[in-house]
C-alpha cells in the first residue's frame, strides 16, 4: 500500500513538472530582486553562492524568482545530491508510466 501512495505521488509530480530548461532572464530578475549575499550587487559574480530553485523543475517547480533562493555553494552540493535522487525516481516513473 505504501509502494502504490508513493508510485501515485511521483506519478502525480510527474505530471505537474514543468520543463526542466532553465531561463536566464527569470534568473536574472531573481538576482536583481535578491543582490548577492557575498557582495551585495544585482548583477556579476556571487563568490561562494549559486541560484537554486527551492522545490526542483523535475518535481514541477517554476522557473520563477519566486521559486529561485541565494544558497551557498556547499549546501547546493549537498542538495543537488539529494534532488537528484528525486529526480532520477521522477524520470523512472514517467518512463514506467508511459508503457
């Protein structure tokens, strides 16, 4: 029971997920909206920051500033492991489902 309420939730972000390409220009707006925490300018390099998206394209979130934080460098690394995971599950469910 639990295996087929997960399958069904994947298969549900599955089908909400949004394109996986990211825009420059919503970045871009992010970073004007949001100056980088290391210098504090909105635009040019962020040493030791990168732009992530809060709830992953693969798991339907936006390419959207509202969905964009400032993250350190570190703690993307450890994230990206983890959405990953996330995402590989999500691909794997779509290539199932569509059987």
């Amino acid at each position: 029971m639990k295996k087929a309420i997960t399958i069904a939730l994947l298969t549900t972000l599955a089908t909400l997920a949004s394109a996986t390409e990211r825009s420059s220009s919503q970045r871009a707006a992010f970073v004007r909206e949001n100056h980088c925490p290391a210098t504090g300018k909105p635009r040019g390099p962020c040493p030791g920051h990168v732009v992530d998206h809060v709830v992953p394209l693969c798991a339907g979130g936006d390419d959207a500033p509202s969905n964009m934080q400032w993250q350190t460098v570190e703690d993307a690394k450890q994230k990206d492991k983890d959405e990953w995971r996330t995402c590989r599950v999500l691909r794997a469910s779509r290539a199932s489902g569509s059987q």
